[in-house]
C-alpha cells in the first residue's frame, strides 16, 4: 500500500509539471517555467500534453485491480499520449512564440526527438503492461535511462546527452526530463526483478496463483506417501 502511494505521489508530480507548462503556454504563469531559465528550450505543448495523458493513464494502470474501467482508461489514455506527441511538432495548441533568443528554444519543424521516444515507448509499455507487467518494467527502465542521460547532459554542458541537434531534434526540456524520470520511477516495480528479460509471462490472478501453490503442495504430499507405500511393499 506505501509502495502504490509512493508511486502515485511521482505520477501526481508528473501530471504537475505538465499542466504547469500548460498554463504558462497559456499565459497565466512566467515564461521562465517552462523552461527552467531564459536560456534553456521551452517544454512543448504536445509533450505537456503527452505528460498529462501518460500520468492518468499510470495511475489508472495502479488501480486496475479494482475495476475493468481502469484498464480501459489507461489504456485509452496511453493511446492519447501517444497521438499527443506524434502531432504536428509546429502546431502548438496554445501559440505563443518563444520571446527569447535560446539557442535550444523551440524550433518550427522540428520535434523533440526525446520527449518523443520516451512518450512512445512509456505508452507501449502501459499498452503492453495491461497483459504482462515486465513489459512495463522494461519500458520504464529504458526511459528512465533516457531522462537521466537529459539531465546529465544539461549538467556537462553535452547537447546530444539532451538530443539537441540543431534542425533535427529540439532539446528534451529540463521540466520534460523531471516530468519523465517520476512516470517511469512509477512504472518500475518495488522490487528489481532479477531477469527482466526472462520468458514473458502473462500477469495471473493472486488467486489462481495461490491455488496452483496448494495444488503442488498436495501433489508432492501425494507422491511422497505412494513414494513411503512402495517403500512399505
């Protein structure tokens, strides 16, 4: 129950910063925030978006164990943050032209190839997770790393750390990075599983699973006593 509140709280985190860039997009809060500065790019409009989709969609995965309906809104909701961010990369919802000259700003025609890739791949991950949780598991660990490597990069000065490549990638933006290392903290599970990349098994019911236990235990209780039987003859 601890590890699931942890894990909401990040998601919730996540949600934060995406509808703060949206509103600063919008005007109601100070330029500098959603980029962390005046010479760093701007969070775009899409991945803000993308952002929000991705923690409704995390924290319906969280609850599906109650009721079908949160399958259907994390998945649903996953799909949504996926055609976010495939967008066109110039059509900001909310036009406002960046102000101020930063050399990693938002660019015309050029996506950010970062927020793209962890959009997409914490979406499979959630799409996949509804039938095997390793899926998830993998996927968050992949955009973790990417995220990580951001804001390294923003630390050492290294743009391609940040995939800024002058017109082809716009710069994952610091708010983006945060927003991404706490949805896929949420998406890993409390426990490192030891082989992440063993056999892909189907998550099973609790039930099921706690019955097949007792079904093996009563099967070697059986083999034993006709094991002790043939012993007796």
């Amino acid at each position: 129950m601890e590890a699931r509140l942890n894990k909401s709280t990040l998601i919730l985190v996540a949600a934060g910063i995406g509808i703060t860039v949206l509103l600063s997009w919008a005007g109601f809060l100070p330029q500098y925030v959603r980029s962390v500065g005046m010479e760093h790019g701007a969070m775009k409009v899409s991945a803000a978006m993308a952002v929000v989709a991705l923690s409704v969609a995390m924290l319906s995965f969280l609850l599906r164990h109650r009721a079908v309906v949160f399958d259907i809104l994390a998945g649903v909701f996953a799909a949504l943050a996926i055609l976010f961010i495939l967008s066109p990369w110039t059509v900001q919802i909310l036009p406002r032209p960046e102000s101020f000259d930063a050399v990693k700003a938002v660019a015309p025609n050029t996506p950010s190839l970062g927020a793209l890739l962890c959009t997409v791949i914490l979406g499979i991950g959630l799409l996949g997770g509804l039938y095997c949780r390793r899926i998830l598991s993998l996927c968050s660990w992949a955009v973790l790393g990417i995220a990580i490597a951001a804001i390294t990069g923003y630390v050492t000065g290294a743009g391609i750390l940040y995939w800024w490549v002058p017109g082809w990638s716009t710069a994952l933006a610091i708010p983006a990075a945060w927003a991404f290392v706490a949805l896929a903290t949420g998406g890993l599970p409390r426990k490192p599983p030891r082989q992440l990349l063993a056999e892909f098994d189907v998550e099973e019911d609790p039930l099921l699973l706690a019955e097949r236990k007792v079904w093996h235990r009563e099967l070697r209780i059986a083999a034993s006593a006709a094991e002790e039987s043939g012993v007796a003859k």
